[in-house]
C-alpha cells in the first residue's frame, strides 16, 4: 500500500486565493521531504527541500514568499501556494526520505496533487 | 550543470517484444541511479535502484543496467505487455536525504 500519502489528489481554486497540499508519510518518520512540480510531458522538477523543525531549501527560480513549506512533524510536510495565478497550475508531487517497511532508507513519492487556478 | 537525458520522448514497441529505454548523463556522478514508472495523473513508482559500483539489476521482466564510464544506464523490459504502458523516469541520487534529479521520461507504448 501507498507509504506516502498526498491531499487533495485535484483542487481548483480561484485566482488570488492560496490553497494548501498535505503530505504525509504513513508508516515511517520522514525526517527529509521534498517538493516537486510537473508541467505536463516535462520532467519533474524539485522546488524545495524540506527538513523537520527547520526552514525549507527552495531552489533557485522558486519563490519562498509564493510557496510556503511547513514540516511542522516527521510525518507531515505542507505547501501552500500563495495568491494563485493561472500559471501556478500544475502538477505537485511530494516525496519523503525514510526507513519504511521494506526497510533501507529510500525514497517514497506521494500520488501528486493536480491544481487549477480558474 | 548536470543533464540527464532520456533517448527518446516516445517508444512504439510490439507486445512480446524487449524494450530498452536509455538514460544518458553529464555532469554528474551519481550514487545510485533509479527507474520508475508514472502513469498519466499519478506520482512516480518506483522500480529499481541500481548503485554505482552494480553493473546489472533484475527484477522479473526488468533488467537494468549502469556503466558509470559511458555515463549510461539501459532498463530493459522483457516479453513487454500493453499493461507496461506508461511514462518511465530515470533519477540520479546521492544518498537517501538528498534530492533525486529526474530525467524527462520515455513514453512507452505497447501495442497488441
């Protein structure tokens, strides 16, 4: 079954509103989360890097003030993007890093969260 | 800057048959390298890992291969299915808490 789990799978939202994506690792503590973002038939690109108790990493290009990282536990991270813009639509993934049942510190993706700025 | 390129943006096999998608790289030396499969409108699954120091990795159909002197990984599927239809990516890594850089992804399609 899933390991990390993303919410809302689709939102629409209007355009000026922020809107918020949870993602949560289900049976293992992620000390290590990240965010990423896909325009369709493009590769996925990392946003940001985000670890427990501490400020995330944005990568260059990324706005920190547009898309706010919170990874308040070792279970759950979130982004909220911001005043949306009809340009911010796309596809968001988020991925931990931790030890779960198959043991091994790996790499596990969420099912990604579709957003649309109407 | 790294690159990471995958052969081709879509493959057309017939059912039966062995894909083979490329993953070619510069500027960059990898841990482990990752393939994973993504569906339309879904997140990435992962497949299988295969480190620096591995020549080859088997997993039923799937056999991947990594030569670090070419800067080259293969992932080959065998007695490919229409079911193995979808998007696949290759991803470079360093360690566990560090980000996978994605490639651009092959669309295979199977056909019966």
């Amino acid at each position: 079954g899933a390991v990390v789990s993303q919410h809302p799978s689709r939102v629409i939202c209007k355009s000026g509103t922020s809107v918020k994506i949870e993602c949560r690792s289900l049976d293992f503590q992620a000390t290590t989360m990240f965010w990423y973002r896909q325009f369709p038939k493009q590769s996925l690109m990392l946003m940001a890097t985000s670890n427990e108790g501490s400020k995330a990493t944005y990568e260059q290009g990324v706005e920190k003030d547009k898309f706010l990282i919170n990874h308040a536990s070792l279970t759950l991270s979130t982004l909220t993007v911001t005043s949306a813009h009809p340009e911010d639509s796309s596809f968001y993934i988020c991925s931990a890093s931790g030890q779960a049942q198959k043991g091994g510190n790996t790499i596990y993706f969420g099912e990604g969260s579709w957003l649309t700025v109407v | 800057s790294q690159k990471i390129e995958q052969n081709s943006e879509a493959l057309n096999i017939q059912e039966g048959k062995t894909a083979t998608l490329t993953c070619n790289y510069t500027n960059y030396s990898p841990a482990y390298l990752q393939w994973y499969r993504q569906d339309p409108g879904r997140g990435p699954v992962f497949l299988l890992l295969i480190r620096e120091n591995e020549k080859e990795k088997r997993k039923e159909r799937l056999k991947v291969t990594f030569d670090t002197t070419l800067k080259q990984s293969l992932f080959h599927i065998t007695a490919s299915q229409p079911a193995d239809s979808a998007t696949y990516l290759c991803a470079l890594g360093d360690s566990g808490n560090t980000p996978l850089v994605f490639g651009k992804g092959t669309r295979l399609s199977v056909i019966a």
